[in-house]
C-alpha cells in the first residue's frame, strides 16, 4: 500500500502544476465510461434490438453534427480575433466530420434514397472517413505545440486559414463522390445476417490506433504548460477510443452496442467541445479577471497616492494607502477640482502637471508642499495620459508621492556634501581595490590632479618613493582586518614636488556589517614637519654653526665606536681649541668672532669625509671623530686642518688667519669609550698648547713619536727636489755569462742634510701616502731617460736599455704616456731604450684599463717589464695580453736558488712560461756566482745585483763600465749585441 501510494505522489509529482486539479475530470470520465461499457456488455444479449431505432439514431447524429459545427464556428471565429495554428486545423477537420456524419446520417438503412440507395454499408463508408478525418485531426493538434492563451503569434495573412479549409472540403467531396459514384471500389464492411466483416473490425481497430497515439501524446503534455486544458481533451479522446469499441461489437445496425456507440461519441464531441472552444471562450473573461485582481495587488501594493483626474484636474477616483495623507477624505475629493481641494500654488502646479502630460503624454518632477496634521509635506508628481477613444475627453493618472523624508535627507546630504567639498582637509573615497572614487576640491589644491583625472586611479600616482614599504604593509593589515589606520605618507604633487601627508584612513560598511568602501582624511603637514625638524635641529645641533652639539656628538661617537669595534677597525678622535681666539672677541668684538668661527666650521666640515663628525663644545673648541683612522692618518688630518685654519679668512672688512692646538686620540690604544677618548683628545691638546700652540699631540708617546717620524719626512720631501737632495743610482744589468751590458736599472736616494741618509724602503711609502710620488715619479723618469740619452751619445751600446720603475699612482694617472712622449721628446731618448718596471699589483690593477695603457705605452715603441715577477697574483691571460718585453725574478727566489729545490722549480716555471710567451727574464739580487751559474743552467736571459756592482751614482757607474770592458777586453762599442 505504501509502494502503491508513494508512485502515485511520484507520478503527480511529474505532472506540471497547471494539469494536477484537472486530472480528476478524466479520470472520472474513464471510470464512467468503462462501467457503462462493462454494463452493455453484461446485459446486451438480453436487451432486444433498439425499437424506432432510426429515430434515436438520427437524434444522436444530429446532436454530434451540430457539436461538430459548434467547433468550426468557435474556432473559426476565434481563429480571427486569436490566431491560433491548433484551433484552425482543429475547426477544418471537425467541419469535414460533420459533412461526413450528416451523410452517414442521411445514407442509414431506413432513410430516403440519399443520391443513390441508402444502406448499412453505405452509411459505414462515410462513418469510418468520419472517425479517421477526427482522430488524425485530435492527434495534429495534440502534436503541435499548443501555445498560451495571450501568447503573441506571429501574423498571418488572412488567406492563409482558408488552405486548410480548402483541403478538408476537397477531401470530404472526393469521398463523397467515391462512396456514391463508386462503391463498388471499396471492401465489404458488412453482411446482413453475420454482421461486421473483418476490414470495418480493423478499420475501427485502426481509428483506436491512432486516438490511443493522441493518448499518449497529451500524456506527455501534462508534463509542460499548455494552452489548452489537457486533461478534458484527454477525456474526449478516452471517450472516442469507448465509442469505437462498441462499433466493433455489433452484430446489426439496430442492436445495443450500435446505438451506445452514438451515445459515447455525442458525449465524446462534447467533452472536446468544452476541452477546447469553451476554455477558448472563456480563458479571456478569466485572463481579464486575473489582470484585474493583478492590478489591483499592485495598485494596493503602492505605497503612493493614486488619482485619476480630467483635463479641468476634478478627482474622478482616488487611491490612498493612508488617508492621513490626502488633504481631504477621498469621498470628499471626487467630482471636486483641485482648486477646490489643495492650496493655490499647489492647485497651479497640479494643472501644469496635467497640460504638460497632455501635450508630452507625460510630466514628471513637479513638486508641491501640502500642510497636513503633522506638519508641511513634500510631494512629487508624475503623470501620464490615459489612452482613451478619439471621441472621448482626456484623463490623467497622477502618481502623488510622499518625498518628505527624501527632501529632507536630501538637504542634509547637501549639508554635508558641502562640508566635505569645502573642508580644508583631503577627504577620498575608494573601492575596495583603492580605485578613486571620489574626492574633494581640496585634494586638486593638494595634489595638482583634477577630479577627472584622479577617478578610476590608484593613489599609488601620488607615491614619492619615499613613504617605506613597512608602512604600507601595515595599512593594508589593518584596513583588511576591518580596523583603522593613522599614519604619514611623503607623496607627489602632480608637479612633482613632495609634501607630507598625515592620514586617517578607515574601512566603510554596509548594513550587513560588510566593508563597501574606505575613507581617507588627509592633512597637509609638511610645514609642521619643517617646524619640527627646525626643532629637532635646535636640540641637537649648534645654534652657531649648525654642528652637531655635544649630545648628539656623543650619540654618533657612541655608535662609530661601536662599528670600529665590531670591523677591528680604528678611531680617531682629535680635539681642537683655536689658538688666541679671544683675542679676536676682545679686540673686533663678538659679532666678528661669531662669523669667524661660522667661516672654521665651514671650512673644516669641508675638510672631512662623509662617515666623519665634526662638533662644536662651546666657545672655540671643536672635536673630530674620524672613523677607520689610525695614528698616521690622524697626524694627516690634524696637518690639514692647521693649513685651513692657516689661510686667511675674510670676515667683513677683516682678514683673520689663526693657529690651533690640537689633540689626538686613537681607538682602542688610547680608550674604548668615548668620554675616555674625549678626555685623553682633550688632555693631549693641552700638552700641544704647552709646548708652544699652533701644533698638535698625541696622547701615547711612542704613537706620536712615530707620527711626528712620519711627518718629519713628507715635510722634508716636499722641499726635497728644490734643495736636490735627491740623486739617482744606477745598477748594471749584464748578460748571463757577465759579458754584456744590456741595461741599468734607475734606482732613487735621499741624503738629507740633518737627517741622512734615508732609506728608500722609509721615504717611498712616505712619497706615495703624502701624494708626492707624482712629482717625484717625474722627476726620476726626465733624470734617467737624460741620463741614458747622455751615455748613448758617449758610445754605450744602442741597445741598452735605462729600467725606471713606476709607482700605482703613476700608472692610474691619465697623464702617464703624455707624460712619457714628453720625455722622449725632450730628451731625444729612443724610446726602445726606456723600459718601464711595473709590479705584478700595478698591471693587475683593473687589468682592462691597464692593458690600454700597455697599449699606447708599446705604440710608442718603450719596453715592459714586469718587477718582482713571482710575488704577486698575475693572471695568465691577461699577461699574454701585456706583451711585456721582459720578466723581472724578484730576489727571494734567487736568493736560495742552488739550495732550495723549491726556488728552482719557481724559477724554472718562470724561465719556460717566458719563453713559451717569447719574452727575455732577468734575476735581481743576485750576489753569489752558485746563483749566477744556477741561473744559467735554468735558462736565465740577463741577471743583476751584487755579484757585479751594487747601485751606482752616474760617475761610479761610467768608471764601473769603463773597468768591466777593459776586462773583457773590447770597447762599448763592441760590446754592443747586433741589432
């Protein structure tokens, strides 16, 4: 039961709503239907043949043919107000059934002579076209697609619905004339005293056939809306299918299953009829209801007063959801005009309304103020023309709606509106993905951007670059959390300048408590950040000279040290206290002494590096932290600042020049804080005033020893060449077997007057740290070349060659080969003479570079070669690209060379790397001759040192040359290798 029940809920369930109430209609029609069936054919053998069967025979007929004539005469009509596919064809085909039954009618057995004799087959003839011509026709119309009722059908040309009209009428006429004129054609469909033969049985099975196809077509349209009502047409055709069943059982044509057979088809033409043309006819009254009671929900679902007025504005109906808002009750108003019912400008603007509508066939917008029992009430009007016949005069529908509330809001929006445009700050709104969409007038003034050209940007076009990433990050952290945020941007004006932006920016949500927007409130404090940078200045920095005071001088101390410490690196600290200040104060006064020291503070900030601080103590004491700075460097510094202060400095109409003491000390030797290093600065510079001012000390004895060493010779060197303190020596280089000269080597002395001899290994660093080596360098370079120029012209060989060795800072310096064609030029030296050392750190020394300078020095035609070869890092390649002319092996090679396995496997490497690469080698420091013969069974070109003559002055070395050929035994001349 429980099975049975839920098929039954599935099968509703698969029935469209619009069939599921009328489903009860056929099914109780089948139920009739099949008891009357069962019943007829329970009782038919006792119910004798029908008496004045003829009679009730043509009553049934004439019943079916004027139902059938009904359906051509609705539908027909129908089809010209409503065109409709379905109820056309249907209409045709039933107008040919009812020409067809009216001949069955007339050709019964019993009736006159109908054309030709009447008889029972004849009758049966137009009866079956009859039943094929309905059932074909039910089953078209249940196949097509049965639009709505109001549905919009495409137009049709009025001839189009004679066509089928047509085709049925020329149908039933060739039936007509075939059934008449030539029975003779068709089968035998039945005989007097056995009753039906087996073609009519078919042909009535044939008919059931195709209504049980029309049956299961409107079954599967009860699953779709339809525009008919499905479930009666379904009924008619069950109806159809009963009837034919009782004409298959017949045995005569006066019997009980004959006439039953008419009864079923009479109430099968009517259960169509109502299925299909009284649902026709009545589906527009009901659509019409519908619409009204549609109407009238809407009507009463508007929250607006509604009023139907003529053209002279007389209220001819009134709809008002409350009463309390018409000026007067609704009965009152109708048949009263509204210059009787509103107040006059109200009544003008109503009328305006109305003539407006007219003229437009609508108005809107209008507005009227109406005093009610709460107060003054605002209502906006619309209206429109009723459509209305020709003839008839014009009404109106005027929409009145209650606007209070909006024209208020509206007021306060406009308030606010106008706060926000006119608010000094910055006020923008954006999306959630921070596109514009709004902002205020002062954001053009802050920014340079239109309005036009700000919506729909990110405000990313005013980053300055400057605002950090941090704080971005924390913005969107706290705007996608829902929270606010303050904060300070650095943007740009669209013209490029930077200001400071303080910023309040804070998520927008809706009613659901989801964020719509943000909200950006932004003010300009760039001068109160300029303010509190003056401040801050004030606080930490001199008023005077805009250094650096004492706590924010040790603040930086404090954190240089902390870098020196951390590096292993050294400080300096140096304090200064300028010699005889006050004398500058007591004798031009104070505003002098104060542009005095403005004019040393300049200076000496000038004077230092980036990473050094410079501070102002008070009065005319200054103080110096100079980071990775040593002993030697400090004394540099404090050399250079007391030549600053040295220079006259021009205040006003003054020319002031002034000395000053200084101390210095050294991190961490002298203290690892810097209130220690301070004091012991500041107590050495006591010492530096003690013994005499205008000089500077350090605070550890052997330190400033040292330094004082240090400056003792970059002093003396500077004046050096001027009091030709310097000479050049020169040292011989000899051919393996010591019997060429091929070459001397320029070697740089000092012989100071008080100091002495200073050794080259002393004053050559001093030279190169102080500067001096250019000039030096020079002078060297123009000594030997005249030198060697001077020797050629006293016969020496042609191909010697006069070796000087250049220093870094003379081979980085762009002057260098104008330098050396200066030289050759000035003295006449060939320039395949002059051969120039350089180390292996110069020629590695940003070896591109150097290899240009290689370049244009061996387009001039002057030898290279490379000095102390072995000690440094070279790189193959790019010595191969040097095309140096000689390898110089540095002395610690040599020195061990016929003892040490190790230095001959160096020097055998060198000796084959050079001649693989075609270039001479030469050993220096050579004193012994187990040196000289090692090096001359390894391979060796040339050799120099000890061995045969130490460094000579130019005279000793002339004499030197002088002995040695006489000892081999030729003349310079012939000691000379052939070009």
């Amino acid at each position: 039961m429980d099975r049975g029940t839920e098929r039954v809920r599935f099968g509703l369930q698969q029935v469209h709503p619009q069939h599921r109430d009328s489903l009860g209609q056929p099914l109780a029609v089948l139920v009739i239907l099949l008891a009357g069936v069962l019943l007829t054919t329970q009782f038919a053998a006792a119910i004798p043949p029908v008496a004045g069967y003829l009679a009730w025979h043509m009553l049934l007929e004439t019943t079916a043919i004027a139902v059938a004539v009904l359906v051509f005469a609705v539908g027909w009509s129908t089809h010209g107000l409503h065109p409709q596919r379905n109820i056309l064809l249907l209409a045709c085909g039933f107008l040919g059934v009812a020409i067809l039954d009216f001949s069955h009618m007339l050709s019964f057995q019993g009736m006159p002579d109908y054309v030709t004799p009447s008889g029972v087959e004849k009758a049966i003839h137009f009866w079956l076209v009859a039943r094929y011509l309905a059932a074909l026709a039910l089953l078209l119309v249940a196949w097509l697609p049965w639009p709505p009722v109001g549905a919009e059908q495409r137009p049709r040309a009025e001839r189009h619905r004679f066509v089928p009209l047509l085709g049925v009428l020329l149908g039933v006429a060739l039936m007509h004339w075939l059934f008449l004129y030539r029975p003779q054609w068709l089968p035998a469909t039945f005989v007097a005293g056995q009753g039906l033969t087996p073609f009519k049985l078919w042909a009535e099975y044939g008919v059931i056939g195709v209504h049980l196809l029309t049956v299961a077509v409107l079954l599967a349209r009860l699953r779709q809306a339809s525009g008919c009502n499905v479930a009666q047409l379904l009924a008619a055709v069950l109806a159809m299918i009963f009837s034919e069943l009782f004409f298959t059982r017949y045995a005569s044509a006066t019997d009980v299953f004959n006439l039953m057979g008419h009864v079923y088809k009479v109430l099968a033409y009517l259960l169509l009829y109502r299925a299909v043309f009284v649902e026709m006819i009545t589906a527009p009254y009901g659509a019409l209801s519908d619409a009204r009671r549609h109407s009238q929900a809407i009507l009463e679902a508007i929250p607006d007063l509604l009023f139907e007025l003529d053209r002279d504005g007389r209220y001819l109906q009134v709809h008002a959801p409350r009463n309390e808002q018409l000026a007067a009750g609704a009965d009152a108003l109708l048949g009263r005009t509204v210059y009787e019912v509103l107040p006059l400008e109200a009544a003008r603007t109503c009328m305006a309304a109305l003539q407006e509508a007219q003229a437009n066939g609508h108005a809107s917008g209008q507005q009227i103020q109406l005093p009610l029992a709460d107060g003054i009430h605002c209502f906006e009007l619309s209206v429109s023309v009723m459509r209305q016949d020709h003839d008839r005069a014009p009404r109106f529908v005027m929409l009145s709606r209650d606007v209070t509330a909006r024209t208020r809001d509206q007021a306060t929006l406009r308030k606010l509106s106008q706060a926000v445009e006119q608010s000094a700050s910055t006020i923008v709104i954006t999306d959630l993905d921070a596109r514009i969409e709004y902002a205020n007038q002062a954001f053009t003034r802050a920014t340079g951007y239109s309005l036009e050209e700000a919506i729909g940007k990110n405000p990313k076009l005013l980053h300055s670059g400057k605002t950090p990433q941090s704080t971005y990050e924390d913005m969107w952290q706290h705007l996608t959390s829902g929270r606010a945020w303050r904060g300070e941007f650095v943007n740009q004006r669209k013209d490029g300048s930077e200001y400071t932006e303080s910023v309040l920016i804070s998520p927008v949500f809706d009613d659901a408590g989801q964020p719509t927007h943000y909200l950006a409130i932004k003010e300009d404090i760039t001068q109160r950040k300029l303010d509190e940078q003056r401040i801050e200045r004030l606080a930490h920095f001199d008023a005077l000279t805009d250094l650096p005071n004492r706590k924010l001088f040790a603040s930086r101390c404090e954190q240089a040290l902390g870098l020196s410490e951390r590096s292993h690196q050294p400080l300096a600290v140096l304090y200064m206290d300028l010699d005889h200040f006050k004398h500058i104060n007591d004798s031009l006064g104070y505003r002098v002494g104060d542009a005095f020291l403005v004019e040393v503070a300049q200076r000496l900030k000038a004077a230092l590096r980036d990473e050094d601080t410079l501070s102002r103590q008070g009065g005319d004491e200054f103080v110096f932290v100079l980071p990775y700075t040593d002993a030697k460097g400090a004394a540099h510094a404090a050399e250079r600042l007391k030549a600053l202060l040295a220079s006259p400095c021009e205040v006003g109409e003054h020319s002031l020049a002034i000395n000053a003491s200084i101390g210095i000390a050294v991190f961490p030797e002298d203290g690892r804080d810097f209130d220690t290093l301070s004091q012991r600065a500041d107590i050495a510079m006591h010492r530096a005033k003690q013994e005499g001012r205008n000089g500077y000390r350090f605070f550890t004895t052997e330190m400033q020893r040292q330094s004082a060493r240090i400056l003792q010779l970059e002093s003396a060197l500077r004046q050096a060449l001027d009091r030709h303190e310097l000479h050049l020596c020169f040292q011989p280089q000899v051919s393996i077997d010591g019997q060429r000269l091929v070459g001397a080597e320029a070697l740089l002395r000092w012989t100071h007057p008080q100091l002495g001899v200073i050794s080259p290994a002393e004053f050559i660093p001093v030279a190169e740290g102080s500067g001096q080596i250019l000039q030096v360098g020079e002078w060297v370079l123009r000594s030997a070349a005249r030198q060697m120029k001077h020797w050629l012209e006293q016969g020496y060989p042609p191909t010697m060659t006069m070796a000087v060795n250049l220093s870094l800072a003379q081979f980085r310096h762009p002057g260098l080969v104008e330098l050396v064609v200066d030289v050759l030029q000035e003295t006449g030296l060939p320039a395949h003479c002059l051969e120039l050392e350089l180390t292996e750190s110069v020629a590695m020394y940003h070896p591109a570079a150097a290899i240009e300078v290689v370049r244009r020095l061996r387009t001039l035609g002057v030898l290279l070669s490379i000095d102390d070869f072995g000690t440094g890092y070279s790189s193959l390649s790019y010595l191969k690209q040097f095309e140096v002319h000689k390898l110089k092996i540095d002395q610690s090679f040599v020195q061990h060379i016929n003892q040490d396995g190790h230095d001959q496997s160096i020097v055998r490497a060198i000796l084959g790397m050079a001649s693989s690469l075609g270039m001479l080698t030469i050993a220096e420091g050579v004193e012994t001759a187990a040196q000289r013969d090692e090096l001359e069974r390894l391979g060796c070109n040339e050799v120099q040192g000890y061995l045969f003559s130490k460094p000579l002055p130019a005279a000793e070395f002339e004499a030197f040359v002088r002995q040695h050929l006489q000892q081999v035994g030729k003349c310079p001349v012939l000691a000379a290798t052939p070009a």
